[in-house]
C-alpha cells in the first residue's frame, strides 16, 4: 500500500509544472520588456506545459477510466474540465501566440489537477458491456467540459474589454492576445460543444431506456440540457445572421453555460460534496 506521500506526488509534480510557468510568465510579463515570441523561455514554457498535459492526462485516465467503470466525481469531473482547458490553450497558442493566456488558467489547473489526490467522494458508474453508453458518456464529458471552456473563456474575454478602459489594469500583460482572436477561438469551440451536445441529447433520448434503463423523464436536468441547448443554438444563429461578438457573445455563453451547469454540475456537486454521497 503506497504511503501518502507516494500516493500525493504525482498530482504535486504536476501542480509544481503549472504554476511554474504561470508565475514565471508574470514575472517575465512585470518586467515591462518587449515579448519576444520565439525567445527560449516562451518555448520552454510550451514545453513544461505539454510535459504537464502529459502526466496529468496519464493522472486522469488512471483514475477515471483504467479499473472499467467510469468515475464521474466531481473532483475528478472538474481536474478533467481543466485539463482540456489547458490543452486548447497550448494548442491554440502554436498559431495565435496566446500563451498569456496561461498566466490565468494554469493556476487554477494546479489548483484542480491536486483535488483527485485528496480524499474524495468517487462516484463510478459500470460501463461494462455498454459500448452505446460508453460513447454517450465519453461525448457528454467532452462537450459539458467545451462549454466550462468556453465559459472561463468568455469571462476572461470580459475582463479583457474592461482592461482596455482603463491604463494600470493588472490584466493589461505583454503580449495579451487582441480581442478578436480570443472571439475567433470562443467560437470554435462553441461550435463544436454545440454539435457534442447535440449528439448527446439525441443519444440520450432515442437510446434513454438502453443506456439508463428506464424511457426518458423529463425532469430538471432534461428541461435544463434543452434550454441550454436552445440558447446555444441562438447564440450560433446570431452570429451567423447578425455577427454577434463580444458582451451579446459572452453573456449567451454564461447563460447557456449556467443552464448546464444547473443539469448536471449542480445536483453532482450536492450530492458528492455537501451530501458526501
């Protein structure tokens, strides 16, 4: 039986990685120099960052996949959401230099890839034989774990707007990638929850009685995943109709975001967290 210091250090490795390059990138950011893209501590960074995707996906899969039932714990639930958020990040930063962005979301990645390590309530449902149910449980994580994305994102994206009115703003760092980049990336990703979700509604009802075993109900979570759904979609409308973009953009987003996160996010979190079951 590993100790706990055993058992605790990977997860710390990882934390260590993250907030290793953010706090590095703020202290090379307050030094008010010109950011050199191709510098060697930029490409470092993108290194340490993809050397920690690395080890905290290993983390992730071994806890959450790797004994055949899938652990759906909210701790686990919200290391995997930040997880992805991290890798759209370094993946996106190959083409449009946003690595400030990190400064923002590796710490609280830290903070989450650490919440596994401790005690915490598991939650494994048995996917056993349930190739159908497999996939409509792989697809939900991925597009609920698009839209936490696109949430953060919209926030931050706020946040930029308001810096740009004022002159001493903490969020004015070099190299801050413009507005309309961060809007471009929103997008796309929206685009692609959208089609997830889309998938996993459907699955959900025309398979409910398979993949659960009982027919569909119609009960908080359904009325607020078609809600949320809605909203979704007529944000997407609105920009391709009338080219939504920013507050109108990331105030849909929140309000869709938040519909989804009372189907699903909220009752795990009471039941898991405040009820400890």
């Amino acid at each position: 039986m590993p100790s706990m210091t055993q058992h605790l250090l990977p997860y710390l490795i990882v934390a260590f990685v993250y907030m290793a390059v953010a706090l590095d990138y703020w202290r090379i950011a307050k030094q008010g120099k010109p950011v050199d893209e191709n510098a060697f501590p930029f490409q470092l960074h993108g290194a340490m960052v993809a050397l920690g995707l690395v080890m905290h996906g290993g983390l992730l899969y071994r806890d959450m996949f790797a004994i055949g039932s899938v652990n759906l714990g909210v701790y686990y639930a919200l290391s995997a959401i930040l997880w992805l958020t991290v890798l759209i990040y370094w993946v996106a930063d190959l083409k449009h230099s946003l690595h400030s962005l990190q400064a923002f979301v590796l710490p609280p990645a830290a903070l989450c890839v650490l919440m596994p390590g401790f005690a915490v309530t598991d939650y494994y449902v048995d996917t056993h034989g349930f190739t159908l149910f497999n996939l409509h449980i792989l697809i939900a994580i991925l597009a609920y774990s698009l839209f936490t994305f696109a949430a953060l994102h919209a926030c931050l994206m706020r946040m930029a707007e308001r810096a740009l009115h004022q002159k001493n703003s903490w969020l004015a760092l070099q190299g801050f990638p413009p507005l309309l980049v961060l809007d471009a990336l929103l997008f796309k990703v929206l685009h692609v929850g959208f089609v997830l979700l889309t998938i996993t509604l459907i699955s959900g009802m025309l398979f409910s009685e398979e993949i659960f075993g009982k027919p569909l109900q119609f009960n908080h979570k359904t009325v607020f995943s078609i809600a949320s759904w809605m909203i979704y979609a007529w944000l997407l409308f609105g920009r391709f109709k009338y080219g939504w973009r920013g507050k109108v953009a990331t105030r849909w987003t929140l309000v869709g975001f938040v519909l989804l996160l009372l189907a699903y996010i909220g009752s795990r979190f009471v039941l898991h967290v405040v009820l400890g079951r």
